[in-house]
C-alpha cells in the first residue's frame, strides 16, 4: 500500500506540486513561529545592517545597483541555463546522440566555459541568498518571467494528449524489457559460441538452432540487429 502511494506520488506530477506547495507553507509557518519574520534578514530596502559581500547596503542608490544586478543577473543565468543545460546532457553527453551541431573543439569551449560561469556566479548567487529577502523575491521574479518563456518554448511543439503519453511510456517499457531479454539470449549463445562475431559476416546454414553450428552464430547476430532496430524505432518515437 505504502509502495503504491509512493508510485503513485512519483508518477503524477500535479499530486507531487500539491504535496510541494503544502511542504512549503509548513515551513514557512515552522519559522514563522520561532520567530523569523522578525529577523533582520526579513529587512526590506537599504540599512545599516544590509550585507552584500562585506558591503553595507545602506543607501537607495547601493541597494538599487545590487538589486538592479539582481534582477538582471538571474535572468540571464536562466535564461542561459535552459537554453545550455539541456543541449549539453541530450547532444553532448547521450552517448545516443551520433552527431553533433559544432566541430568537436566547439562543444567543448562552450561546456568548459559555461562550467567556469556557473562556479563564479554561484558565489554572488550565496551572497544574495543570504543578504535579505528582498533580493530572494527579486530572484524569484526574474526566474518566473524567464522561465515563463523557457517552459513556453519547450512546449510549442507537444500537444496534450494522457492516452498517447501512456502508450508510448509503456510502450518504450515494454521494448526495453524486449531488448534487455534479446541481449540476454545474445550473451548465452556468444557463451555457447565462442567464435561469433556480431561485427563480420557469417555465412547462413540450415542447421537448426541450438545445434552448435552456423546457424545458432547467425541466430545471435540476429537477436543484436532486433535489438538494435527497436532502439532505433524508440528513438524515433521519442523525437515525434
């Protein structure tokens, strides 16, 4: 029963925000009641006891530079991060991805240098995170409009459709268990067969299976091109 809420919880994304939403108000109303509303890191605007990196915020026209850069600087990173992230882990690193849009000294500019922009913009991002709250709900409002837009853009070309979605997720399910299953027979025979080569040639046989001969050599061959061709139709569906 435990396991099958669990799944459940996992597998429905609008029950896993609702449960996030209800998380978030139980702490906000936890440190609300130990007293964190009455903090000075719930100051808005410029003071003496606003930090930034040792600087003391405490004039409108240092506050309004850094909440300025704020504003700006999350929504670049955002906006960089949705565009970057997701090219770098579906092109760059899925060993499934043969070709690629740049030469290869190209791709790996771009990866190096943005791993270097993100370890030096994490530092001003810690600093904000811990300045005031002010600065908080700026971030949080250069991520919504860009994400607004991101999410739109990843969106355009999906249509709604639950009964299509849970064919093709069972259905890729049901290949992979296929595969997993062709490679296990493919392995069996390379032990029974120690002389098969999937990448040469063999010549075909009549003999049946299970025999030893040719003809269980070329069965294997014919388990990895199975296995293989479903792959190539997931992929496929997968880009539809």
């Amino acid at each position: 029963m435990c396991i099958r809420l669990m799944d459940t919880l996992f597998d429905d994304k609008r029950i896993i925000t609702v449960l996030l939403i209800l998380w978030l108000c139980i702490v906000i109303t936890i440190f609300e009641d130990i007293g964190l509303m009455n903090t000075q890191f719930m100051t808005i605007g410029p003071s003496n006891s606003t930090l930034f990196m040792g600087m003391v915020l405490n004039t409108q026209y240092k506050w309004g530079l850094v909440a300025g850069f704020t504003f700006v600087n999350t929504a670049v990173n955002d906006f960089v991060s949705d565009a970057l992230s997701p090219w770098i882990l579906n092109t760059i690193t899925d060993h499934k991805t043969r070709f690629i849009p740049y030469p290869k000294w190209v791709c790996f500019l771009v990866t190096q240098i943005w791993s270097v922009y993100c370890n030096i913009m994490s530092v001003f991002s810690i600093f904000l995170a811990m300045s005031q709250i002010d600065f908080v709900l700026i971030r949080m409002a250069a991520d919504l409009t860009v994400n607004a837009y991101t999410t739109n853009k990843f969106m355009r070309n999906k249509s709604h459709c639950p009964e299509k979605y849970k064919h093709i997720s069972d259905e890729g399910h049901e290949k992979g268990a296929m595969c997993e299953s062709e490679l296990t027979s493919l392995k069996a025979s390379d032990r029974e067969v120690n002389s098969c080569d999937l990448g040469s040639e063999h010549p075909t046989s009549d003999k049946q299976e299970g025999d030893g001969g040719v003809g269980s050599v070329c069965s294997a061959c014919r388990a990895a091109m199975r296995c293989e061709q479903q792959r190539e139709r997931m992929r496929g569906e997968g880009a539809v």
